[in-house]
C-alpha cells in the first residue's frame, strides 16, 4: 500500500515537471531584446513606434573573431496601432522574434505626441506588464521624432540607448539641469493631485538620416550627436512647456534633487566672473496656512569651493568671501524665483508643493486640494531663502590672475 | 492527531512563517492609506484578544483539538456539525491561499503556464510535506526562517543604501481620521491575524503545554511588529498611490532595488521569500484541515486522506473564482464577513460561554453533592 | 559469544549433510579424516602429523597456509610439543593436554574446546588446532594469527593538510589497536559478533562507555543482530543494511579510513562499526552537517576552520543547482541577469542549436563519462582520457558551436564543486539530485528550482539516523554547547559534547580557558614566570 502511494506520488511529480511543457519557457535565441522604445504620433493619431532591438553579437564581440565593426550594434525596426499592445502585435510581422521587453531601459515619447495625447495612455501598458521594469527611464524628443533618437547610433557607448541613459545620469549629477526620471516617478506625479512631472529632453543634433548609417561612426567627429536638452513640463498629463538651464536647475534645486553643480556670479561688474563649485546641499521646503492663505517657504542649505575666478579677487580676505557666499544665495534664489515665476504661469506644480501641502496640513488640503492646480499654485506665496557657505578655495588661494593684473 | 511532539520554539517559528506567508505577498489595511502600518498594528491587539479567547477555551480540554472538544461541548451531534463545518472552513482556505499564490507566480514570472499545472507543483511539495507530518514541518520551519530572516534583513539593508526609502511618504499621519483606522483595523484583525486559529489544532501536539500561551503572545506580537515594519517600508518607498494600484507591492519594493549598478533585478529575493512563506501558508492550513478530517471521520492513518485532500483542494483552488480580481474581491468583500467573522469570533466565543456554563453547572452539582 | 552467534550454530547444525557429530571424538585418524572431508582436502588446509616429545603420543597440529606467521608456529608451538618432556607416564590424554596449555606453549590465547563449530571459526581466523589422540577435547592457539597483510599507510580518500598520517587497513585487530592507541581509557568498550553465515565476517561496535548514549548501542546491536546474510564484504553492506531511511539518497552512517576522526567522533559520544576486511569504519548517529566537516577543522585555528566550512556549505549548493540556475535564468527569467552579462550569453549561444536545458545535459553527461572513466582506468591512461574529454569538451564542442562556452564555465565550476564537498558520499547523492533540479528548472524556472530546495529541506528534515534528527543541531535547533555547526568554536569555548549523542555526560574541559596574554602586559624579562602561572 505504502510503496502504491509513493509510487503515485513520485508519477505525479515527474508528471507535474515533464506535462508542464515549459510554456513560459523563452530560449535566448528566441527572442529579441529590446533596448529602447521610441513612440510618435502619425497623421492620424496612431502610435508609431520605434523598437531598438539590441543585436547581441555586435555588441559582446569576444569569440566570434570581434565581429562588431561591420553591422550595426542595434537595429530599430517600427510598427504602428491604436495602443501600445496593437503595436507590439503588428511588430511581430517584421521581426522574427517575440519581442522581450525587461531590458529595456528607456522609452522615447515624441514631443508632438506629449503635446496632443498627453503622456498617460502611453505608459499604461508599459506599467502593467510584468516584463517591463518600474525603473525604465523616460524622455522626449525635442523638436525630432522619437524615431530620431531611437535610430542615431553614437559612438563611446555602443548601444544608443544606454548612451542617453548614461548621458542623463551623468548630467543630472554634474550639472542638475536635466532630469533622471524613471516610469514609476512619473505615474506617481501624473495620478498625485499635488504634483506634475517634468521629463528631461533629448534631441539629435545634425542629419538623423545620416546617423542612422554605420559609416558614420568611423569619423572622429560624428556628424550628429544625441544631447540632452531642457526638460518638458507637463500639465494634466499633457506637454505644456519647456524649461531650460538654469531654470531648470531650480526646479531640481527645490525637489532636492542636486548632486552638485556650478554656480557663477557676477563680481565688480564682470559677469560670471566667479564660478562657485557646489560639493553639497540640501533644500527644506515645508508648507503652513499664513493670514488664510496657503504659504510654502523653501530653504536651501548649500555648501562648496571656489571652482575658477576669472576676475582678480583677494580669496585670503574672510570678508570677501562672505561677500561670494551671499552674492552666489542671491544668484541661486533669482534662480529659483525664476523658475517658480515661470511654472507658475503654465499652473503646473512640477515642485509637488501640493504634496508638501498635504503633509504639513492634511486637513486644509482636503478643502483645497480640486483647486490646487488652477486657483491656488499660480498664485501661491514662496518663500525662498538660500544659505550658502564657502569651505574652501581649492589648491590655490589667490589666483595668478591677481598678479598679472598688478604688473 | 498523528503522534508527534513540537517544542515552544518551533511553534514560535511556525507561527511566525503563517502569519508572514501571505500578508507578505497581499498588502494588508490599506483601507487606513498611508497609515496602513498603524492598522496593522492595530489589528496584531485584537489578535491578540483572539488568540486569547481560543487559549481560554482550549484550556478547558487540555490535548485535545476543537474538532474533538466541540463534539464535548455540544454534543455529538452538533458538536459533529459544526466541526464539518469547520473543516470545510479550513480546506477553503488552504485552497484561497493556494490560489493566491498560484496567481502570484502566473502574473508574475509564468504567464503562459495554466494556474492548474503551477498549483500542481505546489501541491506536490504541500503534499509530500504533510505526509512527513509536524515534526519535519516544524524542523523546516526553524530551517526556513533563518532563510527568511536573512534574506529580510539583507533586503532591508539594501533598501536603505539606495535610498528608496522616503518616509515622507508616512505623513501626514492619521489623515482619514480614527473611524477610517479603526475600519482599517478591523478589516487586519481577521486577516492576517485571526486565522491563527488554525493554530488551535496544533497547540495539543507542543511538548511543554504549559508555555503555549506564551508562545502564542510573542509570536503574534513579533509577526505583528515585523509586518507592521514591511508595510511601513512598502508605503514609504512606493507610496500610497502605487501601492494601492500594486497586486504585489513587495515585489515592486524590491524592484526598486539598484546598488552601485550591480546588485539589482533582485526579484529572486522575492520569489524565495514569498515561496517559503506560501508554502508554510497552505501546508499548515492544509495539514490542519487533513487533520481535523481525520479525527472528524475517525481515520485511523491521516495519511490515507493526504492525497485524495490534496486533490480536492487543487481543483478547489482553480474553481473557486473565475478570474484573479474576482478571488481578490471574494477576499476582501465575503470572506471576511461570512467566513472569518463566524469562525474566528462567533463560534470560539459561543464554545466559550457553553464551555463556562457548563462548568458552573459541575461545580453546582459537586456543591450540592457535598 | 553473542547470543548472536548462538543463533547461527543452531542454524548450522540442523543442516542435513552433517552426517558427524558437533563435537570432537576421542580418534585422532576420524577427527583427522573430518577435517579432511569438511574442507574437502584444500591443500591450503595443512595437518601436520607429528609425535609429542617423549611421550610418543599421537598427535595432529592444523592450521591455514596463509593465515598463521610460520615463524611462530615452527619455533614456538610445533617445537616446543616436539620437545615436550613427559613428566609422569601415566598421565592420562587429558592431563596431557592440560599439560601442553598450561606448561609448554609458550604463547597466549590458548583455549580448550570440543565442538567443531567453535574450532573451524577459530581455525579460519589463523588460529593452530592441537588435536591429540585419545581425547575429545583440542587445543586451538590463537595468537598464531598471521600471515600477510597490508601495513599501514596513509589514508586516500581523507586527506588532510595537518594532521595524523595513518590509516585504516583491512585488518580488524589492528583498526581497533590504532583507535586503542589513540585513546586509552579503560571506558573505551569493545563488542563483537560474527556476521553473514558464509564469510562469518568479524564485525565490533567500538564506543567510550562514560560518554555514549546506552540507547543508541542497544539500537545498533539490535540492527546489526537483525541481519541474515550469507556474506559482508565491507561495510558498505552493513550500512545499508541497518540505515533509518533506505529512500534517501543521502548517506545516513558516516563512514571514515581515519582513526583519529573516529577517535574524535567516540568522544562526541558516537558508536564505530569496525568490519574485517575493510579500511572504512562506521560512524552512528550522524548528522548531516557532519559530512561537510573535514579532520582539520579541528586541528586549524577556529577562524580558519569556520570560514572554510562555510565555503563548503556555498559549494554544496553550487554543485547542487549549479546548472540548474543557469537554465532557469537563461530561458525563464532573463530580467535577473544585467543587461549586458545577458546580451554576452546571448550572443554565445546565438549558434547553438539546442534548448539550454538539452545542451546543459549533454554536458553534465560528457563530464560524468569523462569522471567515470577517469576513476576506473589505470593511472597511465587516466591523464589521457582527460586531455582527450578536455579538448573534446573544451574546444571542440565550442568550436564547432554545439554547446556555449558560458555553459561550459557552468559545468566546470559546478564539476570543481561537486570535488570539493569533503565527502563523497554526499558529493555523489549531490550529483544525482542535480539532474532532478535541472528538470525542475527547465519546466518551471526558479520557481521549481526553490520548490526543489523546499523539498529537499523537508526530506532532510525528516531523516533520523539512530534516531538523531538528521539536520539537528539546525532543525530541530538545539543549543549547541560544542559550537560545532556551520562554524566552529574555538577549543576554549567549546565547553560542552553536544548533547545529542552524549545526553549523560557533556562536560568536556575546566572552566575558563581562554589564552591571555599575562597581565599586566609588560616586557618579556620580569612576567615570563607570572605569564606562565596565569596559563595553567
């Protein structure tokens, strides 16, 4: 009896392996990675998208004698429908292979699509799949189709995607005038009632139709390049401006978003004539009801060296360095007020005070969270104050110039 | 009851892998938004009110399990009646949570695999478990949990070097107001921390009877707090809104999980985790229901019953909803109020006061004798 | 004799072809002629006729060629009957042998004995028979036991970097001996019994009496009555033939050809099973976590000795799922693997032309061969089928893009593995449930390889060996006062036995032993001596 049973058991068993029949089996030379997705909007409203399928043994080389050189290390190949999952079927009529998405690492939406449709319906099926990762980055093509940032091949970085992932980490950290946004932060800003995204911008600069060819990486100096710029700020889910350089770096600013960055101010009339190099920071921004009104003041804390003066100036001075540090708050508060000015007219809160709101005064926030957006950011009090230190002054403390200058 | 002893601590660890299984995998009080970690909390105190009530009457009929001390308090009859009615309680929740791990895998990692093979590999191993009986479930559960404790820990640990924890999105603190917490507590009372009843046919089997009570206490207290812990966590690196919109905010939790470029995609984290604890989940209840069938039907060798349970219990698994928001909705909506409710409350309660006014009878009657 | 062996005489006297008596007869010619049919006149079966000494009795020494040291038998036994000197002359035959045993065989283990069982089981042995005529009694010596053998040498399949040389031989006597040497308390115990009714093979439990749980000998000498065979030849039969659990293909009895493993596991409280013929002694109760500690883990500082076990745990799981988890990643859950570690994978196996789990067996395969036929061949050859399954394997098959070079990193670091684990027993049960977790990994992914580790832990935790729980210290968790598990204490901390297999006594060393250096910590010259009272 005992021995049947156990029988019984090790056939079911084996059964329950060999009967499965390996369904969500996926062999890797079935299928086909995806690097990036770029989506634009045709004529008649449908999606076009533009997959960048990576092409494993041009990117890894090693035994296959370094093959590499002579075809392309991506090939893009594009399809359209009336929703993402419609493209993803007609795709399968172009390529050979089931599309497999948990690579992917970055999704390209057009501008003109942005602007029109708004950025929601397209990432719905992007955040439902369960092969796709919360963590794929997102960005828009400035002033070209995705299709352009998805078919330019660049050179360092052999897959071009990657290289706009890279490029947008590194500039985040280095400069603060882009942002690293990936999906998940995007649903979380475009569903919250408090805060709007901002997506960084890429565009291609010079003949996309060239830098689709492999030629044209053998010259030095590639004849377009893929670049970060500015940010788009969106409103209701939909593109409703842009916003650049230093403006941009505010916003980053008060989303304590910056790693580190340069400041420049202006000394004894020569503009720019100090740049300050900012090593950390940290930015408060708290909400209160003042007179009835909702209030928010924004405080950053900063801190950092003298990166290059161009002007002659005695860094051995204290004074003149507290004279630095209060111009370079004042430069980072104009800033700010700036960017604040500008959002402020398009009534997209891309600061999420309406979330710094809800948390400091959840019970007035209920009152007044329906007009938010329209009625109360676009007219909201910001108080910004900006501290700034200098620690040091570099390898040197006065520089040469000072000393050509007396001659 | 098969013959076999469990010391205090594998009881303690038992405990603990029951209550983490599936509260890991569903989140838990999400009625009280981002206070959900308050609920939780909330809800391990009037487990630990439950889990009281059960002591009490279990201690009127020391070594014995309800579906036996039921048939003393009421009769053979009724008592037989409401033990059936018990068992079949049980069994459908072994299969509830079957199913929702059986879903768990189909959605996450296995989607063209048919839920009924995937359940098929589960009840095989809960299968081959209960055949080994409580000493070698209790053994792999001191095993496990070191597994488990680990694996936490690590994820925790990793958690916090990325910096995806922001506990602002904690505040603001207590922003529906007491009712909706209170709602939100009530609604984690029964689940998770009510089905340790479960754990009523169990207690006759611990070595040093006298320490159940203890046992029990801390282990609630413990998952309550480790719970409440992982829910604050979930909350504040997803936020409300995502989690709320998550089948399974863990696994979203950890896929956040990026460590100086290297240590990322740790989904196999949240497999394992999950896994060990839905396998402690279904096969403690589903030990439980073979168990009390056994001594409902007076079978001799429990073993007889394992396979033709399991069977039942994986077509039951697949039948018992159409699609995965269906069963997600039967769990939030029915169970609750028509399963959980009468048998973690209303009958334990009534066993209770039968039990009481019995006894007041006894000693009437051994007074009056005197 | 154990009862044991009572059993078997029975057994063996109600055989019909005995036409003779059990028992010796008083005529040397119908003893002699017995002999001679009972073994069939084998020429290695040596009767030497002779006359005692003066007395001019008739007289009959026998003994195995092969079996008895020659030089004994000629210069102290046949010479000194030869030469006896016959005090009375009216001494009846049986004084006369009274005589010889107790005044002229200048040898021990001199025994009297009439029933032929008893004298054919000595004489098999290499005991020398004295039969003389006109008596019904004889004389068997024992201690003319020699012959060739093998001497001792170092140990093969156990070695260590520290520690003792010497091993086991297939000698039974000298296997006990060298653990006697080892320890040497009147409490370490001997038992013996005869098993398998034609080898009648010598087997002894060896255990400390103080230390070892009373129950688990009783249990040992039970199984070990309980078996009937014609024939053990090593003690690999015993040990399948007394296990807890014989559906496992996990080893539950340890077996070692060290005798200072086995000295230290009696320590512990365990029981030796020593069987005549082989250099591999039984170890009872074990634990699983015994299989993955080697000699000098004891002999190497805590430190040390910790780390590498805990290495040999990770190797263990890498020999077990090795491959496994490669096919799983591979071909269900690419998204673990970074993008570019899987677009190299990718590209390698571009060309293959096999599902990954298909290639993953076809290699697993050739490097089983190639194993197999490496350990049997002589060593000459041996060097030669690896080049020849190196190239094969290594160059050939990627060349021509059968298999992926990943994959084969795979099953190279998988094969190191499995030869890594310190015990083969466990390294081979590994190597079988390897294969099982590929097809669990092939069907479902990472799921089936966890639902497989879940399964093994519940069967591990299930095993009993002598009734021990198999994984405890772990499962059931015990505190271990040995601080012998995963890691292992320091000598001076590890107080205690674990109290497992020793429940009655488990205190091993003083209190506080903990090396410090001498205090106050000064200069060498004045605190020598202090230093030295401090250490005592």
């Amino acid at each position: 009896m005992n021995r049947k049973r156990t029988f019984l058991f090790g056939l079911l068993a084996s059964l329950s392996v060999f009967t499965s029949g390996c369904w969500s089996e996926r062999q890797l030379n079935e299928i086909a990675m995806v690097a990036a997705i770029g989506i634009d909007r045709t004529e008649a409203g449908q999606y076009e998208a533009s997959y960048q399928f990576f092409n494993p043994a041009n990117i890894a080389g090693g035994l296959q004698g370094g093959g590499g050189g002579q075809s392309p290390p991506v090939s893009v190949y594009t399809a359209t429908g009336d929703t993402i999952m419609e493209v993803h079927g007609n795709m399968s009529r172009k390529i050979s292979r089931e599309p497999y998405y948990s690579h992917t690492n970055l999704v390209v939406v057009s501008e003109e699509l942005a602007q029109k449709d708004g950025i929601g319906p397209v990432l719905e099926a992007f955040d439902r799949g369960s092969q796709f990762r919360v963590t794929t980055a997102v960005v828009i093509a400035r002033e070209v189709k995705a299709k352009d940032l998805i078919t330019t091949l660049t050179a360092l970085d052999k897959v071009p995607s990657q290289k706009i992932m890279q490029t947008l980490e590194s500039t985040e950290k280095a400069m603060g005038e882009n942002i690293n946004i990936d999906l998940e932060e995007i649903i979380t800003a475009l569903v919250s009632p408090g805060r709007e995204p901002m997506i960084s911008g890429f565009t291609v600069k010079g003949d996309p139709k060239e830098g689709a060819k492999q030629e044209s990486l053998q010259a030095t100096d590639l004849p377009m390049t893929v670049e970060a710029n500015g940010n788009a700020i969106f409103k209701n889910g939909k593109l409703a401006g842009w916003i650049d350089g230093a403006d941009a770096r505010a916003v980053l600013w008060i989303l304590d978003r910056i790693q580190s960055t340069t400041v420049t101010t202006e000394w004894e009339g020569r503009k720019d004539g100090i740049s300050y190099r900012l090593a950390r920071q940290k930015t408060n921004v708290s909400a209160e009801m003042k007179n009835g009104k909702p209030h928010i003041s924004v405080h950053v804390h900063m801190e950092g060296d003298i990166g290059e003066v161009i002007v002659p100036v005695n860094l051995k001075d204290p004074k003149t360095l507290e004279k630095i540090e209060r111009d370079v708050g004042e430069e980072v508060k104009r800033n700010i007020e700036s960017s604040l000015h500008y959002t402020q007219k398009i009534k997209a809160d891309i600061f999420g005070f309406g979330e710094v709101f809800h948390r400091d005064e959840p019970a007035e926030w209920k009152k007044i969270e329906k007009k938010w957006e329209d009625e109360i950011f676009p007219n909201l009090d910001v108080d910004v104050t900006v501290e700034s230190y200098i620690r040091r002054t570099g390898l040197r403390n006065n520089s040469y110039l000072s000393e050509m200058k007396n001659k | 009851m098969e013959n076999a002893k469990i010391s205090p601590r594998q009881l303690f660890v038992l405990i603990i892998l029951f209550q983490l299984g599936s509260s890991l995998l569903i989140p838990v009080g999400l009625t009280a938004k981002q206070d959900a970690w308050l609920a939780v909390l909330g809800g391990m105190v009037g487990g630990l009110l439950l889990f009281l009530l059960y002591y009490k009457v279990g201690s009127y009929y020391p070594g014995l399990v309800p579906t036996e001390y039921m048939a003393k308090i009421w009769g053979p009859f009724f008592g037989k009646i409401f033990a059936f009615l018990y068992v079949l309680y049980l069994f459908y929740l072994a299969a509830r949570v079957l199913r929702d791990y059986g879903e768990m895998l189909v959605i996450f990692a296995y989607p063209e695999t048919p839920l009924f093979i995937v359940n098929l590999l589960w009840m095989v191993l809960v299968v081959y478990t209960v055949r080994k009986g409580i000493e070698t479930l209790a053994r792999t559960g001191e095993i496990l949990f070191v597994v488990v404790s680990i694996l936490a820990l690590t994820s925790l640990l990793l958690l916090v070097l990325n910096g995806s924890i922001d506990t602002k999105n904690l505040q603001p603190v207590l922003e529906e107001g007491p009712v909706t917490l209170i709602k939100a507590i009530g609604e984690s009372v029964f689940f998770p921390f009510g089905e340790i009843v479960v754990f009523t046919m169990i207690y006759p089997y611990l070595n040093q009877l006298k320490k159940a009570k203890r046992v029990g206490l801390y282990a609630l207290l413990f998952s309550g707090f480790v719970l409440s812990v992982t829910m604050a966590v979930n909350l504040s690196v997803l936020g409300f809104s995502l989690l709320s919109r998550s089948n399974f905010p863990l696994l979203s939790t950890i896929q956040t999980i990026n460590v100086a470029e290297f240590l990322e995609r740790l989904d196999v984290f949240f497999m394992i985790g999950v896994v060990i604890g839905g396998f402690f989940k279904i096969t403690i209840f589903f030990y439980v229901a073979v168990m009390g069938a056994t001594s409902l039907f007076k079978v001799k060798e429990s073993s007889h019953l394992v396979f033709p349970l399991g069977f039942i219990t994986l077509f039951l698994s697949v039948g018992i909803a159409s699609n995965f928001s269906e069963h997600i909705q039967e769990g939030l909506d029915i169970v609750p109020l028509y399963l959980h409710l009468p048998f973690q409350v209303i009958f334990p309660l009534l066993l209770l006061v039968s039990v009481v006014l019995k006894n007041r009878k006894k000693q009437k009657k051994q007074l009056a004798m005197k | 004799m154990s009862p044991f062996f009572k059993g078997k005489k029975n057994a063996d006297q109600n055989k019909p072809v005995d036409p003779m008596p059990g028992a010796i007869t008083s005529s040397l010619q119908d003893n002699l002629a017995w002999v001679k049919q009972k073994f069939g006149n084998s020429p290695d079966i040596i009767i030497r006729e002779l006359k005692i000494g003066s007395s001019k009795v008739k007289a009959a020494v026998i003994y195995v060629q092969g079996l008895v040291d020659n030089q004994l038998l000629n210069d102290f036994l046949i010479e000194s009957l030869m030469q006896y000197d016959s005090s009375s002359q009216d001494e009846t035959r049986t004084q006369m042998l009274d005589n010889l045993s107790d005044l002229v065989i200048p040898m021990g283990g001199v025994k009297e004995e009439t029933e032929w069982s008893k004298l054919f089981e000595s004489l098999l042995v290499g005991a020398t028979l004295i039969i003389i005529d006109g008596t019904d009694k004889a004389l068997t010596v024992a201690s003319t036991q020699g012959g060739e053998s093998r001497s001792i040498s170092e140990p093969t399949t156990q070695n260590v970097i520290r520690g003792s040389r010497e091993s086991f031989t297939e000698n039974l006597s000298t296997n006990i001996s060298m653990v006697r040497r080892i320890i040497r308390t009147p409490d370490l115990w001997v038992e013996s019994m005869k098993i398998g009714t034609q080898t009648n093979t010598n087997v002894s439990i060896m255990y400390l009496n103080n230390v070892v749980d009373h129950d688990v000998v009783k249990e040992v000498k039970k199984r070990l009555k309980r078996i009937k065979i014609d024939s053990i030849l090593e003690s690999g039969y015993i040990e399948q033939l007394i296990e807890d659990q014989p559906a496992s293909p996990f080893p539950q009895i340890y077996h070692t050809e060290r005798p200072d493993v086995i000295a230290g596991n009696l320590l512990e409280g365990r029981v030796a099973i020593f069987v005549n013929g082989t250099p591999f002694v039984l170890l009872v109760p074990v634990v699983f976590i015994q299989f993955f500690q080697t000699p000098d883990d004891y002999y190497f500082r805590f430190d040390i000795a910790s780390a590498t076990r805990l290495l040999r745990i990770f190797i263990f799981f890498i020999s077990l799922i090795g491959p496994a988890a490669y096919i799983a990643a591979t071909t269900y859950h690419q998204e673990m693997i970074p993008t570019h570690l899987l677009l190299i994978i990718a590209a390698q196996r571009e060309s293959v032309p096999f599902p990954a789990v298909i290639e993953a067996l076809i290699m697993e395969l050739a490097f089983e061969v190639l194993r197999e036929a490496g350990l049997r061949l002589p060593k000459a050859i041996g060097s030669t089928v690896s080049i020849v399954g190196g190239l094969v394997i290594g160059q050939a098959a990627v060349q021509a893009g059968i298999v992926s070079p990943p994959m084969v990193i795979v099953v190279a670091i998988t094969a190191i593995a499995s030869f890594a684990t310190p015990s083969f027993a466990v390294a081979i049960s590994v190597r079988l449930l390897r294969f099982a977790f590929m097809g669990l990994a092939a069907a479902f992914g990472f799921f089936g390889i966890i639902v497989g580790l879940i399964m093994l832990t519940v069967h591990l935790c299930g095993l009993r060996s002598f009734g021990v729980p198999y994984m405890a210290p772990l499962g059931p968790y015990r505190p271990v006062e040995s601080g012998d598990t995963v890691i292992r204490a320091p000598w001076w901390a590890a107080k205690k036995r674990p109290g497992l297999f020793s429940p009655n006594n488990v205190k091993r060393e003083a209190g506080s032993q903990m090396p410090a250096p001498p205090q106050p910590r000064t200069i060498k010259s004045e605190s020598t001596e202090k230093g030295n009272q401090n250490e005592s």
